[in-house]
C-alpha cells in the first residue's frame, strides 16, 4: 500500500492456564533474531535447545505461575497442550496477571491459525496517517470486511493515553501531596517562628553583651539554615527509603511488575529550596520582631 514503508503482522488472543485465576494474554509476533529489540526484557534471552519452542513471559507470569527463565510452561494452543521452553522475561505494564509473547512464525506452526487481529504499520517519510488509515478502510470494505471495526492508534496516542490513565489512578496521591507539603511548610514556619520568639530574653542578653542588632539577625539566620539544611538531609533519607519499599518492595507485590527508580533531582531541588525560603523568610521576620524589643524590658523577668 503506498504510503507503509514496513508492516508486522500479530495475533493477540486470551489463554486459560488455571481455572481460579484470570486470563493471560498471547502476542505472537515476528521477534526476529534478537528478541531484546522486540521487547523490553529484564535480562539478555537465554539460548534455546535444539528441537524446542521459546517464549517470553511478563513478570506476572512469574510470581503467579512461576515461569522462570529456562522453566518448561505449557500452553493450550490449537487444541492441545504445547510445552514452551521460557526464554525470559519482559516488562508489560499493560497486563497485571500476565502475558506471554512468541514468535508469530512458531505460533502458526503450532496452531494453524493464521488470522491477524494486530498491525504494526510504519508509515513511509511524507505519509499522512489520515491518508493511510481511510485506505485501509477502502480496501477491508472492498474485501468485503467491516471497515467500521477498524481501530487505530498511534505510539504517541497510546502513551498518552497510558499516562492519562496513570496519572487518573494516582490523582488522589497527587493531592495528598500537595496538602501534606503545605502543612509541612506551615509546620516549619511555625516551629520556627515559636522558637525565634521563645527566644526574647536571650536576645536580649546578648545585646546588653554587646551584639547588635544585625549580629542577632545573621546569627538566628545562621541557625535557622542548620536546622533546615538538617531536615532538609533526613526527610530526603526517609524520602528515598519509602520510596524504595514502594518501587522494589509494594509494587510487585501488588502488580507483579518492576520498574527502575528515577529520582526527579529538579523538583526535589524546587522542594528543599521552597522549604528553606520558606523557613529563612519566617525566622528573619520573627527574629526582626523579637529584636527590636527594648533589650532592657526583654531580661527584666530575670532581675
């Protein structure tokens, strides 16, 4: 068809491995001759007998049905049970109780289907995706198919909608944050301004010792950004370390996949400098207040 510079066909279809658990789900597809270009995979494949059938299982498929790299793993395909030799393990984050991926060519030979419900088209440099898709339309309708029945999508299309419906199941999250990071500020403002005021008396010593008034500014700043630079250092640890049980420890607990932790360095930056403005401007306005007291009236409670 002008206009496809490459096509790939697939056939996708549910599988019934156990009756009290859900379905998984079969892509057979052309792998070529280095799977880890066709799919994500955890580890490099592992080398395959002679005479055997290699697959590749999701992480799911292991925790739920123990496919390990090298295991045997039968499959209901054409109407008997097949043994697949696992080759290794891919990432899916589109199926929580597994899936399994072949090569299209082996599937065909096991089953004897060769029907295509999936197609990869790459669109050749000038090609509208508009153009091409009415074609195919025309052509599954002058075929006598339902062109209606057609679906589309695009790699951007499909990763956005991806994150649409991640970000729609975390929206909760979201916004706990944003109200526990303003209670976070509110908090260090107010402890640090308690302790600024709480602090009066000894202002006011140390101005009859001598100090004036910009020297009891820069030391309360001083310590104000010890203590903040302090918190700023513990929360980050607490931080990492709850978000490490999260990724490593709840996820594949609760999803039966992995994923690799990126810690985003400029909004944690934005976060830490916000705290420090936040509590620098706080103790600078209360130590203002508390200094400009008369420094006589300030000790008199000790006389």
């Amino acid at each position: 068809m002008p206009g496809v510079a490459r096509a790939l066909p697939g056939r996708g279809l549910p599988l019934l491995l156990r009756a009290d658990r859900p379905e998984v789900w079969l892509t057979a597809r052309s792998l070529g001759t280095d799977p880890a270009q066709a799919l994500p995979l955890i580890s490099a494949a592992a080398a395959l007998p002679a005479g055997e059938t290699g697959v590749f299982v999701s992480e799911a498929m292991q925790v739920l049905y123990g496919a390990e790299p090298g295991s045997v793993l039968m499959l209901p395909l054409g109407g008997r049970s097949v043994a697949l030799r696992v080759r290794g393990v891919w990432r899916d984050y589109a199926r929580q109780f597994g899936s399994v991926a072949m090569d299209i060519a082996d599937y065909q030979r096991l089953t004897g289907d060769r029907r295509v419900n999936e197609m990869a088209l790459w669109l050749r440099p000038g090609a509208g995706a508009a153009e091409v898709q009415q074609a195919l339309k025309t052509l599954t309708a002058r075929a006598g198919g339902d062109a209606d029945s057609l679906g589309f999508a695009s790699t951007a299309q499909l990763k956005t909608l991806s994150l649409q419906i991640f970000d729609r199941s975390f929206a909760v999250t979201r916004y706990l944050q944003v109200v526990a990071i303003a209670i976070g500020l509110a908090g260090v403002a107010a402890s640090l301004s308690s302790q600024v005021l709480a602090r009066r008396r000894e202002f006011g010593l140390l101005t009859h010792l001598g100090l004036t008034r910009g020297q009891l500014l820069r030391l309360v700043m001083l310590e104000t950004v010890c203590w903040l630079l302090a918190g700023i250092v513990v929360g980050l640890a607490l931080g990492l370390a709850i978000s490490v049980v999260l990724v490593f420890v709840v996820n594949p607990q609760s999803f039966h996949w992995t994923m690799p932790l990126r810690v985003p360095l400029p909004q944690v930056a934005a976060l830490a400098a916000g705290v420090l403005l936040a509590g620098g401007l706080t103790s600078l306005f209360t130590a203002r207040h508390a200094a400009s007291v008369d420094a006589v009236r300030s000790v008199k409670e000790d006389w």
